[in-house]
C-alpha cells in the first residue's frame, strides 16, 4: 500500500478486496483487534463539521487500542496561524496518522507531501474515499456483489459522487449519474473513472433522474448544497427540484433497490422522508460500515 490514502485511485483492485477482508474479520471477531494499534495515536485534523467521520475514526481507534486527538476548524487555523508543511512536520512528530478534512483538495495532497505520518483524507471539496470504500463495502454486504450491478447517483456531482465514480470504476460497478445541467461530474473525474474501469464497468451520464434509476440496483443521493457552498443553497434548490429521490422515482428503478445516503440528508429535498427512512434504505449500516472499514485501512496503513 502507498504511505496515505488520498484517493480511491491510491489502491489497487486487490488493496481494496483486502481492506474488505479485514473488514469482514473486524465485524466478525472485534476482540481479537483489540490491541492491534496500541501504542499509536491518530489525530483528526478538521476544518469542516462532521458526525461519522469524526466519531467512526475516534471510536474505530479505540477499539483498536490506540488514541485520537481531535482538532476542530478553529484549533489549528491550517495555512493561516500556520502553514501546512510546519503542522505535517510538527504533528507526524507526535502521532502516527493524520485524518485531514478540509476545502482545497490541494491541502490534502500538500499535507501527505510533507507529513512523515501517514495521512488520510477525511473529506476534501473534490474527494471522499473513505466514504466511497464504505459504500461499496456495504452494498457488497447487501447484494452478495457489487460487480455487474448497477449504481444510480442522483444528485450534485460532487466530493461524494467523485469518490463513488473511482470506486464503482475500481469494483466492477456500472453507475449512472444524473445531474441538473452545469453540476454533472468534471469531464476528468469522468475520463479517469473510465480509464480505470478499463471497460469493466459502464459510466453514463444523464440530465434526467428517470431515465438514470432504471434498471439500477442501487440508489444513492447527497446533500444539494455541500459544505462550504451554504450561499449557494437557495440557487441550488430550483436548479435540483426534479432531482429528488422520492417514491415515484424509487419505483423506476429495480424492486427492491437498496437506497443510499451518506448522511447528513435533507429530507424534503435530495430525498424524501418516506424514501430514506423506509424498508430498504441502509443508510445507518452505511455510516456504521465507516468505522468498520475505517479500522481495516488503519490496520493497513500503520501496520505497513
Ligand atoms: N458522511 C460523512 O462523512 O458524514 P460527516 O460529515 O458527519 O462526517
Ligand atoms: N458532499 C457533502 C458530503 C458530506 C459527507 C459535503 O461535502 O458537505
């Protein structure tokens, strides 16, 4: 494995079938880990709110007998009380492995530049690979397969889509994105997904969230507006308002198709309450996934 975990192309297809494996065993025997990171420490280097990042990566350390120190937006000030390369030569003095989640993904890529520690992105305005990896583990666990399946995003093409075009390209998943015009996914996020998937999975892009959900076995959505765009989110609202995941959409796609959300959610907006709190939306063993997955790739990581 490389020294971070940046992005989902940071792995090979095998890296990730083994993160999996791990996965399996963590869920299957949590004593047995116990003591598996003893001794090392992980700090959580925020800029931006979280829920199950922040608490999945501190309670997944714990039970891997390590410690985590949070950081919130306003401790370390990145780049302005300090600058990125002083805090990654400072802190790889004192812990093991950095979460960064910031803005600019550039800041990720500076910090793992100059970090001694190994440094994990947390969330970036352009990626989320720990998300996605939990993701494609869950529906994994759901559907026995991801390979040949069939994953509808509809929604912003955002840090979160980003990371699921990587990952669907890297697991053999075919996915269709619909998005509102001037908010589908980058041309080059797009380019490389295909590369990646080298043929193996299909990656299309539609401006109608119909047509994207037929035949799909997977639903997925996020927020409209992300973080850091919350002046944008009136504007966003109009542009997405055909672009909720709600009962009559749900029915276009296949019986039984799992709903997902990375969470937080709106309901009302991306998602409709009903939707998202019915029988077969995984949305809380999606964000329990995170620390089970979160904890193989820091077994990886610090046990290099
Ligand atoms: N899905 C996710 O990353 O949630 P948080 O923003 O609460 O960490
Ligand atoms: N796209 C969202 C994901 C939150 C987990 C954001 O960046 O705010």
């Amino acid at each position: 494995m490389k020294k971070d975990l940046i992005s989902i192309k940071d792995l090979s297809v095998k890296e990730i079938q083994d993160i999996f494996t791990l996965t399996d065993q963590l869920k299957k025997n949590k004593s047995k880990f116990s003591k598996a990171l003893a001794g090392k420490t992980l700090v959580l280097l925020f800029q931006k709110p979280s829920n199950r990042t922040r608490v999945s990566f501190e309670v997944g350390m714990y039970q891997l007998g390590g410690n985590a120190v949070y950081l919130s937006p306003g401790e370390i000030n990145l780049g302005v009380r300090e600058s990125i390369h002083d805090v990654a030569k400072t802190l790889s003095r004192y812990a093991d492995a950095i979460v960064l989640r910031t803005f600019e993904h550039q800041n990720v890529l500076e910090m793992a530049k100059f970090a001694e520690a190994v440094v994990i992105n947390g969330l970036s305005d352009f990626s989320h690979p720990c998300q996605a990896l939990a993701d494609i583990y869950t529906i994994k666990e759901k559907l026995k397969t991801v390979k040949g399946k069939t994953l509808a995003y509809i929604g912003d093409g955002n840090n979160v889509c980003n990371s699921l075009l990587f990952a669907c390209a890297k697991t053999g998943m075919n996915m269709n994105v619909a998005s509102p015009e001037g908010f589908a996914p980058e041309a080059a996020v797009l380019s490389e997904a295909k590369k990646i998937s080298a043929g193996s999975a299909e990656i299309k892009i539609f401006y109608d969230s119909v047509e994207a959900v037929k035949n799909s076995d997977v639903i997925y959505t996020d927020v409209w507006a992300s973080m850091g765009q919350e002046a944008e989110a009136e504007e966003r609202k109009k542009a997405f308002k055909d672009f909720q995941i709600n009962a009559k959409l749900v029915s276009l796609a296949k019986k039984g198709a799992l709903i997902m959300h990375c969470l937080p959610a709106h309901r009302g907006e991306e998602i409709s309450a009903d939707v998202i709190d019915g029988k077969n939306s995984v949305v809380f063993d999606q964000a329990e996934n995170r620390m089970h997955v979160q904890k193989a790739i820091l077994i990886k990581l610090l046990k290099r």
